[in-house]
C-alpha cells in the first residue's frame, strides 16, 4: 500500500521513484514510466520453483502463504508455472498475519490429512519461523516432508542464521537471489562489516543481505543519473489550485528536473555488487536464482537456476555446457533419497476400493461371495489378482480395503462416477477404459488386451460341398495352370511338328495331338515320342513342375476330404446388417452404443448375462429366438472361447477400445505409480500365472485361429515353377526360330523383291509347316515310303510282310540321282533274317535294312 501512493505520488510530480525492497507483482500492473524496481518480483523465482519439481519428479505442491499483498501477489504466477509442468495443487494454505499459534497448528494437521507431502512457504519471517517451529513440534519436519522457502523468507533466514531458526527448519530447500563472488563485493564486505562494528560493537555476526546489496547499487545508480541530468534546478513548477481547496500533495507541483532524470536512469548501465545493473521498461533484470539446502548452522548451495539453462549445478561462464541437475540434498528427517512427494495419510482409514457386485455374468473377473457363518465377504476374481499384485509391486504400503457396489442397474458409469463422488478411492474390476468417464475419472494403464471382437459359430461344410475339388486351388492358380498347359503344348507342337511324324497331318489332328500330349503329363499317360532336344528339355522342367502341382493339389484335396475344416459362419459385420441379423452384447456394456452406431437395428440387440446364456443364444440360431453372432470385449471374448473353443471363434478385434484400467479420482498422485507397477506385472510371469489360474492354459483348448485357417494353395506359391518353366520354353522357342530362320533363309528369301508383307508372311508359314526333308526322321520316313517297307513296332510279323520292293529314280535328273561317271549302281538290298527255331520251324525275328546310295 505505501509503495502504491509513492508510485502514484511520483507519477504526478515527474519525480523518479526508485524502490530496492518492493517485490509485490501486483506494482507491475501500474505502468508509471516514473517507478523504477531496484529489486526483483517475486514472480521471477517461480520458474525455478517449478525446475525443482520437475527434477525431484514431485507432483503436488501445497502453497502456504500469509494472507495480505505479498502473499497474495505471487501465486497467480506460482499456480501457473506449477501447472505448466503438470503439477497439480489441490489446495492453498492461508495464515493471517496476526495468527495465533492454536490455529497455526490447527491448519498443519489439516495439511496432515491430506495426501501432498510437498509444501511451498512465502511468508514473512516472523511469521515463518513460528510456522516451522510448530511444524517441527507436531512431527512435519520428519522423514517424506519436503518443505520448500521462496526468496523472502530463505534471506531472512539466512542472511543472519540463528540456532534457534536453523534447528527448525533442517533439510529446508530454499530459493534466493544469486550474488557472484567477486574481489569487488569481498572488499564492499569488509568496508561494511568495519563500519558495522564501529556502530554496533556488540553485534558481531551481522551480514549484510542482499536487499543491502541493491540499496547500495541503488544509491550508486541514482547519483550517477544526477551527475548525467545535472544538480541545479531541483524546483518544481507550482500548480494552479484554489488555496481553499488544495492540500499539501496538491500543491506539489511538477518537478522540472525530474524528466531528465528518468532519461539518465533509464540509460544506467554499470556493473554492481549484485551483477549487471541495467533497467529495462523500470524493472531489473532477472539474474540467476540459488537453490540452497539447510543443514547445520546454514545452508549449503546444492545448483543454480538461470532463465537460459534451466536447474544446473554449477555455472560455467566460459562453458556453454554446464552440467545440469541438482547435487544431492539432505531432506527433513535427514533423508539422503528424496521423497515421493505424497503419502497415505496415517490417520486415515484405508483406501476404500469399489467393486462390482453382479449376480450373474463372468464371474471370473470379479465375484462377490458372502459366507453365512463367518458374515464375511470374499472378494475374488482375475482383476482382484491382478490388482493384489500390482500393490505388491509398489515401492511403499498401500492398505486398502474392498467394498462391495451392489449395480442393479448392471452399469459401469455409476460405479466409476461414485470415485468423482467421493464415496470411493478407487474401483477395481472389469471396468473399460472409456472416453465419456475419463471426463471425470483418472485411468490407471490397461491391464488386458485392448479391442471389441466378434464372436461367431464356425462349421464344417467342405464335405458336404459338390465342388470341393475345386477348393484346394485358387482361381488365378486354376487359370495359370490352364494357361500354362496350352503353352506347352503349343511349344511342343512347334519344336516337334516338321520332324516328328506324331504331330503331323491334318490341322485338327495336329491341335489334337499337341493339347492332348499337354494334358496328359498331368498323369504321366503321353505315348508320343518327342526327337527334338529342344522340346525334351522344356518337357522335363514341365514335368518337374506338373509333379509338384499335382502332388500339392492331392495333399490339399486329401486335407480337405478328411481334416475337419471350420470355418467361420460370419465374416462381415457389413453382411451381418444387410441380412438383418441378430446380434449379442453383454448386458450393461458400452458395446451396444457401438452397435446401434454401425448401423444395426435395436430390435436386432439381444443382451445375454453370462457365456452359458450367450452359447444358449448362439444355438437356437438367429431369427428362432437366438443371434448369429456376438460382440465383446476380447478379455469376454477369451474367456467365452475358453469354455466353448470347439464351437466358436473370434474375428479379429473390430474396433479398438482401452482394455480394463483401474479407476482413480481425477489427478491422484497414485495413477503414475500404479500404471508403472502394471507394467512391471504385465511384463513378468506373474501375469501369465494370474491368467492360467483364471482362465485355463492356452494349450487345453485349440487355438481358433488354426482352426480357421485354410488350406487352399494360391499362385503365390507356385509362381517361381511356373517363372521357369515359362522362361525355359520361351527359350526353346527363341532357339528354334533362329535356327528355322537360318537353316531355311534361302527359300525364305522372295525370288521377287517387290512382293508385300502379306506374301512373305504367307511363303513364311507355308514352309513352316512343311516337313524338315533335311533331319534324319525325315529321311528314314522318306525312305520308307519309297521301298514300301512297313516296320511294326509290336509283334512278330508275318512272312508276306517281308516283301522288299527296291525302286530307282526313273528321271535322271532327279535331285536323288547321281549322273556323274563315277556313280556305281546301287547296292541291293541286303536281307537278313535270324534263324529262329520253334517246334523245327523257321522264323523270322528281326529284320535290318541297310540302304545307301552312292
């Protein structure tokens, strides 16, 4: 209040107002261009307050601070920057400055009662050290207390430490302005404390504080401002009032000196006790704060706060890297580890815990029981498990006690809004992660799997299916293999068609007998013969390839004739609303509000209470009172399928959902430490004991996802035989067109060079389809037909058939006939039959025709 009038004092009369003690944030909001603060704002140390909860990991604060301006102008400011690294402060401690002791003591056991162990003191010093002295006395400066001292009160205290002070506030962290040591400060020190004798010899252990320090920075910029705006005219410009009306402050009138020196002021710039002195806009800079640990007769400086590198421990002026974090601290109770910053009030009761109490339904993951002649409740389950062990996790006790919630309604939503009531700590059960309650609830991490599937009858129908031959090969597999067959036998017919008389004759006799070779490799029953070398190498990796094909194709057919295949009844969500089928949701679920937004119809939602109602409903079947299929939960899913795993299976999660958590009142310090002791839980094999316990091991039931799985082969795996044999017989093509082409270039060429593309096209085909007279099956075949020799391949034949006519060209100038002076007459035919006896009869075994023409 008294430096509100100054200011406003100086304001109107243009006289500078310099201040080296008022540190209210509140004076920022005047804006007078004539105030200057030689001082800080005790806005300026809650940055650092803050660094010391993020590097302690502490997330409550408790502020306690006296009821007037100065306790009241920095916690706006204080609040803000807590949150800002996500630190809640559920309540605010007020003391009046004219509290008696009663009722000082009387707001400590309230914070007592409460869960934050972390406290923030801006106070007075009188007022602080009667504080600290009652919090020692009634046990709050004992082990897992931090208490924590803004600048003001950490000065007072320990500018000129008394025993009696530092023996209450032992293992205190403090925050104060820091003061580099410098030769010049040393030797002002030593000025000032002989000075300081001169005039009080019997106070030996005075220290200058640093509201000294900025008196004297204050007083140097202030005199050199006057030597830069000059010592004369100190006047002021009367002003024109009525003496009737005016008052002394009226009558002030308007310095005529005071503007030039706010200019010289504003412009000061020197280096002070304190460090660099320069205002900017009235206000000095903030410098780096000090975090000082009380301990003994003092305190002892454990690191530095600077608006640029945050909380380090030392300062490195000629280091840009200092080394950051803070050195070890001595906590109340002298604790070297620092406290977790809450703890359950000893006290109070135990924690209640709510848990669903539901007649019917999966009892496996919580159930209710009550014994008649003990009248004890007993609470079991897979959560309750889960959640025993995951306290048995926890670095610290927690006691807790169950409380059974009766929900006649059969909803989660009242169960997990009477924690935001009060009426709870915290619910325990099968209780899902949703949206709508975390508005007003805390969730712990899940502690299961996350998702909502569907649930569907499966059923073997391949035996019963006409076609099931066509099932062991997909439709592309099925037309690839076609395709190929007609390939290779095109291949064939083209390298065997001029020089293997089995691929001759008539255009239909010539496609026959191509596509009939082809097909027929698939059982291994071809009975041509193949001479050229170029279609037996693309026929063997042909058969390579019909082997492995056919052989698969057997095994898969075979899998499906007597392997009971089950398959899902329902794969589609979309084909389940467009026939209109009946669907099942457990009762009291958010999963009918997820139905009813896919788009089924409500009179299509039927609940079901427990998996025996569920598999009752799934076996009178949709439209005769039941559902084709269910939606849940994958915990109600697996443990559905656990039960019933030979007669259901699950589809892949449809939607995805939190999982169960655990619930808590919104921002409670245990949430972190119980999601971490999750993970801890779920990561060890106590979880999968839990589970085994709960839900039976995974190897007594079948796993339904082999038992979907299909046997049907695809060309994917088949697409590298058929790369091969492809390429292999694309080759052979390549291979005998170039030799086609050379061999027959001659003829190949037009004897009219002016012919079209149509003529040499059809002169092309037309000798492409000739017989080859030049290989050796075509001579043979040639010489054959000459001498009318008929060779059987089988049997023994008769004695006419070995009638031999021998003919010689008639035409002389027949390519066949030699006219030359050295030609010899042919050589007759040399017969020679094999003497066989049989029942002293002669006859004829073999037969060798030797024929050459010279």
């Amino acid at each position: 209040m008294q430096a509100n009038f100054v200011i406003d004092l100086g304001e109107k009369a243009q006289v500078p107002i310099m201040s080296f003690s008022a540190t209210s944030p509140f004076l920022t909001s005047i804006k007078s261009t004539y105030f200057f603060r030689a001082t800080h704002s005790d806005s300026a140390q809650v940055n650092a307050i803050s660094a010391l909860f993020q590097a302690f990991g502490w997330i409550e604060a408790v502020p306690i601070y006296i009821e007037n301006e100065y306790g009241e102008g920095i916690i706006p400011y204080l609040i803000d920057s807590l949150q800002a690294v996500d630190v809640r402060v559920p309540y605010r401690s007020v003391i009046s400055p004219s509290a008696t002791d009663d009722q000082i003591i009387e707001e400590l056991y309230k914070l007592m009662t409460m869960q934050t162990r972390v406290f923030i003191v801006h106070m007075y010093g009188y007022l602080g050290t009667r504080l600290f002295a009652k919090a020692k006395e009634i046990g709050m400066m004992s082990e897992g207390y931090v208490w924590i001292m803004t600048d003001g009160l950490t000065t007072d205290f320990l500018s000129s430490p008394s025993p009696s002070v530092t023996d209450t506030i032992q293992g205190v962290l403090g925050i104060k302005p820091y003061v580099p040591r410098t030769k010049e400060l040393e030797n002002f020190r030593v000025r000032w404390k002989r000075k300081f004798l001169q005039d009080n010899p019997n106070n030996i252990d005075a220290e200058l504080s640093i509201y000294g320090l900025w008196a004297y920075d204050a007083t140097k910029a202030l005199a050199g401002a006057v030597e830069k705006a000059g010592a004369t005219n100190f006047g002021f410009q009367k002003a024109n009032v009525s003496s009737s009306s005016s008052t002394d402050l009226a009558t002030l009138g308007v310095s005529l000196n005071g503007p030039n020196l706010l200019q010289a002021l504003s412009n000061t710039s020197f280096k002070g006790l304190t460090g660099d002195y320069h205002f900017v806009d009235g206000q000095l800079q903030s410098p780096a704060f000090q975090i000082v640990n009380v301990n003994g007769n003092g305190g002892r400086e454990v690191g530095l706060w600077t608006p640029t590198q945050g909380l380090v421990k030392q300062l490195e002026p000629t280091n840009s890297t200092s080394m950051s974090g803070i050195s070890t601290a001595i906590f109340p109770g002298d604790a070297t580890v620092a406290p977790k910053g809450w703890e359950i009030p000893t006290n109070e009761k135990k924690l209640k815990i709510g848990v669903p109490v539901i007649k019917d339904g999966f009892v496996e993951f919580v159930a209710v029981t009550k014994d008649p002649s003990s009248n004890t409740t007993k609470v079991t389950g897979y959560c309750i498990d889960v959640f025993d062990a995951v306290v048995k996790a926890l670095p610290y006790a927690l006691p807790y006690e169950y409380i059974p919630h009766a929900m006649p309604a059969g909803t989660y939503d009242d169960l997990a809004y009477q924690v935001y009531l009060k009426n709870y700590d915290a619910v325990v059960g099968d209780v899902s992660i949703v949206f709508n309650r975390s508005l007003y609830i805390d969730y712990t991490l899940p502690f299961t799997e996350s998702g909502v599937s569907m649930i569907v009858p499966i059923a073997d129908n391949n035996s019963k299916n006409a076609w099931v031959f066509m099932k062991p090969l997909t439709w592309d597999l099925w037309v690839s293999s076609f395709f190929f067959f007609l390939f290779i036998g095109f291949v064939v017919w083209v390298l065997e068609h001029r020089i293997n008389e089995d691929f001759r004759g008539s255009a239909s006799d010539q496609a026959g007998t191509s596509f009939w070779f082809s097909f027929s490799t698939m059982v291994f029953a071809q009975r041509e013969k193949l001479v050229s070398n170029l279609a037996r190498a693309v026929v063997i990796i042909w058969f390579f390839v019909v082997l492995v094909l056919t052989q698969s194709y057997t095994a898969s057919l075979t899998s499906l004739l007597t392997v009971q295949q089950l398959q899902p009844t329902v794969t589609d969500v979309h084909d389940l609303i467009m026939k209109g089928g009946y669907v099942g949701y457990l009762k009291g679920s958010f999963v009918r509000e997820i139905l009813l937004g896919l788009g089924f119809d409500e009179s299509k939602l039927m609940m079901y209470n427990s998996p025996e109602e569920c598999h009752e409903l799934f076996s009178k079947g949709s439209g005769n009172g039941g559902i084709a299929a269910a939606f849940d939960e994958v915990p109600y899913m697996k443990l559905f399928l656990s039960k019933y795993c030979t007669k259901y299976t699950m589809i892949d999660p449809t939607f995805k959902t939190g999982g169960f958590g655990f619930v808590f009142p919104k921002g409670s310090p245990l949430v972190p430490d119980i999601s971490r002791a999750i993970l801890n839980v779920t990561e060890g094999d106590k979880m999968k004991q839990i589970e085994d316990a709960w839900f039976g091991k995974k190897g007594s039931c079948p796993d339904s996802s082999t038992s979907v799985s299909s046997n049907i082969l695809s060309l994917k795996s088949f697409w590298g035989l058929f790369l091969i044999a492809g390429l292999a017989a694309f080759l052979a093509l390549i291979i005998f067109i170039a030799m086609f082409v050379y061999r027959e270039r001659r003829d190949l060429r037009p004897s009219d060079p002016t012919a079209s593309i149509w003529d040499r096209t059809k002169n092309f085909f037309r000798i492409f389809i000739q017989r080859d007279s030049t290989s050796q099956t075509s001579r043979q075949m040639e010489l054959t037909d000459r001498n009318g020799i008929s060779l059987p391949s089988m049997g023994v034949p008769s004695p006419s058939a070995f009638s031999v006519h021998t003919q010689f060209p008639e035409d002389p100038s027949s390519t066949d006939y030699d006219s030359s002076p050295n030609r010899q007459a042919p050589q007759e035919a040399v017969i020679n039959i094999d003497q066989l006896t049989n029942q002293n009869q002669e006859r004829p075994t073999a037969l060798e025709i030797d024929h050459e023409n010279n």
